[in-house]
C-alpha cells in the first residue's frame, strides 16, 4: 500500500476514535444523564457511530481538504 494510503487509512481511524469518542460522550451524557446505564449506553452509540463514522471521514477528508484550501487560496 502507496504511503499516503496508508497514511489517510490510519489516520480516518484515529480520528473517528477521538472525534466520535467525544461526540457520542457528550450527547449520550446530554440525552440520558449521568447515570446507572451510562456507560453501556455510550459504548453502543460509541460502536455504531465508529462503524459508520469512520468511512466518512475516510471519503470526505480529501473532499473537506480541497474545499478548505479552496477557500483559503492555498494547494491542499
């Protein structure tokens, strides 16, 4: 596998671990409260958002970078 490949793999699945991580703690925390089934409740939403989150950020980085140097007038 090309470097920059492997890169973009790695690099969707760190930051689907650290975004949705996050993500899901707060509007978890937010929908049900700090409380006996929490944790579990998290860990669910965790999963199914990893599952699906991870493809997207792995299809729309390159997508969001283009745009972004687009609108900033620089080469992505």
């Amino acid at each position: 596998m090309h470097p920059q490949k492997k890169f973009h793999l790695v690099f969707s699945f760190v930051m689907g671990a650290l975004m949705i991580s996050i993500m899901t703690f707060v509007i978890t925390l937010v929908n049900v409260g700090w409380g006996a089934h929490f944790l579990a409740t998290w860990m669910k939403a965790f999963g199914v958002a990893y599952v699906v989150g991870v493809p997207v950020i792995f299809l729309l980085a390159p997508v969001a970078r283009k745009i972004t140097g687009r609108l900033l007038g620089v080469a992505a």
